[in-house]
C-alpha cells in the first residue's frame, strides 16, 4: 500500500475511535443518572420508566459499539484483503468491460448485505423484541430484506451502467452529467417513492371520516396547507412505536400517521405533531434539504472525479484500475468525512426542529406539543439525560428536554 492507501485506513480506524469516544460519553452521561428523573419531569415520567428507557439506551449505545467496530474492521478487510478475490471471482465469469464493472459493485453490495444479517437480526429479534418494541416476525423480516435488496438491485443496475458509459464516452466531463442525474434522482424518488415503493412494505389507508379528521384538515386550512390525502399506515405489524411523515411534492405531498401514533395519543397532541411537520414546509426546511444533499453531493462527485481519474487510486490497495473497484474504494472511504461532517448537518437538522416546534406552538399552543413530546418519549424509551457531544454528533432531534425548554419560553 502507498500513502494515499495507508490514509485512507488511517482515517478509517480513527473515525471509528471517535464513534467509540462518542458512545462511550453516552454510555457514562446516561448511567450516571439512571436512577434520577429530571426534576422538569418528575410529574410526568415515574423512576420506572426512565431506568427503562436508561436501560434500552445503554444496552442500543453497547451494540452500536460492537458495530462501529465491526464496520471499521469490515472496511478495512475490504480494502486490504477482500476486494482482489472478489473482483478475481467476477473476472472469471465476466469480461472486461462495463458489465464487469457493474457486476464488481453489486457482489460488493450483496455480500455486504449478508455480512450486516447478523447485526439487523440480533437488533430487531434481540434488542427491540426485549423492550417490546418489535412486532415482525422472522418471515416478515427476511420479505422485508428480500424485498429491499431486490428493489436496490433493480434501480442501481441501470444506474451504474448509466455511470460508467458517461464515465467512458466523456472521460472530462461525465461527473457532472452523473451529478445532474443524481439530482434529478433524488427529486423523482419524492414522487416515486410515495406512490410505488412505500406500498411494497406497508399498507396504506386514508384516515377515517370523523372527528378526527375533521379536526386535522380544519388545521391544514388554517396553515394554508394543500395535500393529497391523509392516511395511515400499518406500522404496528412491525413495530410498536409511533410516528408521522409527509412525502412526495407539490400538489402530491401526502400525511402519513403510523397507526400506532393514532392508537396512543390524543386528538390534541396528534394535532400539534401535524402541525410541527407543516412547519417543516412553511418554513421551507424541505427544499433547504433537497439543497443541502444537493451541494454535498455535488462535493462527492467532484471527488469522484479526482478518483477516476487520479493515477492508480485502485493501485494503491494493488488492485487493477476497474470503475467498478474504484467506486467502491471511493464508497468506503467517504464514511470518515461524513462522520466528520455530522456535527455540522445535525446542527441544521436540530435547529430545523426548533423552528417546526415554533411554528406547531403559534397554531396550537404549547401545552399540546409538550405533551405529545413527553409521550413520544415515554413510548420510545427515549432518554432524558443524553451527553450532550454525543447528540451533537448522531442527534437530528434536539434532546426532548431542551425541546420542551424552549417551548416553554415566552
């Protein structure tokens, strides 16, 4: 290995270190006070359930660990000894070309697939299941994995033929034509996503007529809100916990509630947490996002660029200069810059929420959205007490008691 090969390693194994400083900060802040309940909620939550919700965050943040380890070591092994088998495997059956290529990333893609298994099944069966979070089953597990490895399959083939013909017909300029593709990929996938893909995994209902229904759309008309539909979706078949979403664009845009979220919170609080996600519209947060993954990638093919066209970045882990090879190569070592770059895209994401929670605050008061945040915490098992560098890191959300704190204020 050369020194590019060596750094690419070394950033690897340190960005891991981090993760495991990070964890271990969560793990320490969240012991440290498992058997003291905050004193702004020591109405609200009993001993009971913050030493359970301690407990699910101590045990989560162990496996995240044991993860975050097993990942670096994974990259790694792919880097220094796996990938030259396995691209000599595929030249066996494949000649060189763009199937090669192509064929090279989707083995990379499925047998790492297979190597997480291990880890998605001891979460789901071992961990979810003992806080009685998990509902599936394994049959409906594996549907599921099945069913989302073959739809990857299907969209990234023609997406990875696509990248390799521009990369040979327009050596110079192919990145940005990739680029102005992802673009376009990304805005399609909020139309398609909602309407074709979502339904393959969930079933879809519009929200029954009544009371309750009449008193969301009454909301969507004060907020000035146009939709296609409210609707629920079946998501206690999975899991017990609750949540809402909006997708798609436009005229199009849909409001999902997980039936769960309708089964365990008042029509008050399900009204303050569809007016929080209005506010992530009214306040544009979801171009903004488009805009912000926009601009990273357009960093990330600019990259790619340099790594295809750099002198022997596949030959620096001494493998032969395939696309396909360097790609992955590439794939692998952009997990530490993005990890650098958490703190930074959690911070806008963080404060996206206090503006959403603003925005739910002037339409329904805050008393409404302090108690849905207090029973989402509740039912999640959420903590209290987080360490404050680790959710600086891996938090979207602000943490619930700084949520509640600046509800409160005046």
């Amino acid at each position: 290995m050369n020194a590019l090969a060596l750094a690419i390693c070394a950033a690897i194994v340190l960005s891991a270190a981090l993760g495991l400083y990070l964890r271990r900060r969560q793990l320490d802040a969240v012991t440290r006070n498992r058997d003291t309940v905050p004193a702004e909620f020591a109405g609200e939550v009993t001993l009971a359930e913050h030493n359970r919700a301690a407990d699910y965050t101590i045990t989560r943040t162990r496996f995240s660990m044991s993860e975050t380890a097993y990942d670096a070591a994974l990259s790694l092994f792919w880097l220094i000894f796996g990938l030259a088998p396995l691209y000599a495997f595929v030249s066996q059956f494949v000649a060189p070309g763009l199937t090669r290529a192509v064929a090279t990333v989707l083995l990379f893609a499925t047998v790492s697939h297979v190597l997480d298994l291990p880890f998605a099944l001891y979460e789901t069966f071992g961990i979810e299941a003992r806080f009685g979070f998990n509902r599936a089953t394994l049959g409906s597990f594996l549907r599921d994995r099945l069913k989302s490895g073959l739809l990857g399959f299907l969209i990234a083939t023609p997406l990875l033929y696509a990248l390799f013909a521009v990369l040979r017909a327009a050596p110079d300029s192919w990145w940005l034509y990739a680029y102005a593709g992802f673009v376009c990929l990304i805005v399609a996938m909020m139309v398609v996503y909602p309407a074709f893909i979502a339904p393959l995994f969930n079933t879809f209902t519009p929200l029954p007529d009544g009371e309750m229904k009449r008193r969301l759309e009454a909301l969507l008309d004060k907020c000035g809100f146009e939709a296609k539909g409210l609707y629920v979706m079946d998501a206690s078949r999975r899991s017990s916990r609750g949540n809402a979403y909006f997708s798609g664009l436009g005229k199009a845009k849909r409001i999902v509630f997980f039936d769960t979220l309708l089964q365990k919170h008042s029509p008050e609080e399900i009204e303050s947490i569809l007016a929080h996600e209005l506010g992530h519209f009214k306040h544009g947060h979801i171009r903004q996002m488009i805009l912000i993954s926009a601009a990273i990638a357009f960093i990330g093919f600019a990259v790619l660029r340099w790594a295809f066209s750099a002198d022997g970045l596949a030959a620096a882990f001494g493998l032969p200069d395939d696309p396909g090879l360097v790609l992955i190569i590439a794939l692998l070592a952009k997990e530490p810059v993005l990890h650098l770059l958490s703190p930074i895209l959690s911070w806008r994401s963080r404060r996206a929420e206090f503006e959403a929670d603003d925005f739910a605050k002037q339409m329904v008061g805050r008393e409404p959205m302090i108690s849905a945040l207090t029973r989402l915490t509740r039912d999640n098992l959420a903590t209290l007490t987080p360490d404050g560098l680790y959710a600086q890191f891996y938090y979207s959300h602000p943490p619930v008691p700084l949520r509640i704190a600046h509800l409160r204020v005046e």
